[in-house]
C-alpha cells in the first residue's frame, strides 16, 4: 500500500513539517508518495525528491493551483 503525502510548501521551499509528515507515513509502512501542487513547483519537486524515504514524486502544475486553495486541490 502506497500512502500519498501532500507537500505543504511557500512556492519556494518546502516546509518543515512535509519533512515531519514523511517520517510519520513511513513508520506506518509502504511506499510514501510526496505530491506537488502548485505553479513553478519544479525546485520544490526536486527538493521533495532529496528526502529520505519518498519512492516517488508526483507533480501537479497550474495556474489555478498556486494559492494553495482547497477547492483546487479537491479535484486532483
């Protein structure tokens, strides 16, 4: 079972507390997958890759996606 986890970010960098959730998702066990929501998220993407124990990074690029609202996150 892969458990998704959504990266929180400032469009620049990531959060400390992606890093905190990723060591949780990975004592439950199973892939962690680390999605990235946003517009001009290709450096936060790669910084996403770099820690330790995500198996894949998952990109999701627009316009409408880069205020970090609910509703268009909601429909990913």
């Amino acid at each position: 079972m892969a458990i998704l986890l959504l990266a929180d970010h400032d469009n620049s960098h990531l959060s400390d507390q992606t890093a905190k959730a990723l060591t949780a998702a990975a004592k439950i066990g199973g892939d962690v997958h680390v999605l990235v929501a946003g517009q001009n998220v290709k450096g936060i993407a790669e910084q996403a890759s770099k820690l330790s124990g995500v198996a894949k990074v998952l990109v999701a690029e627009d316009a409408s996606l880069a205020n970090n609202l609910a509703e268009p996150l909601a429909a990913l």
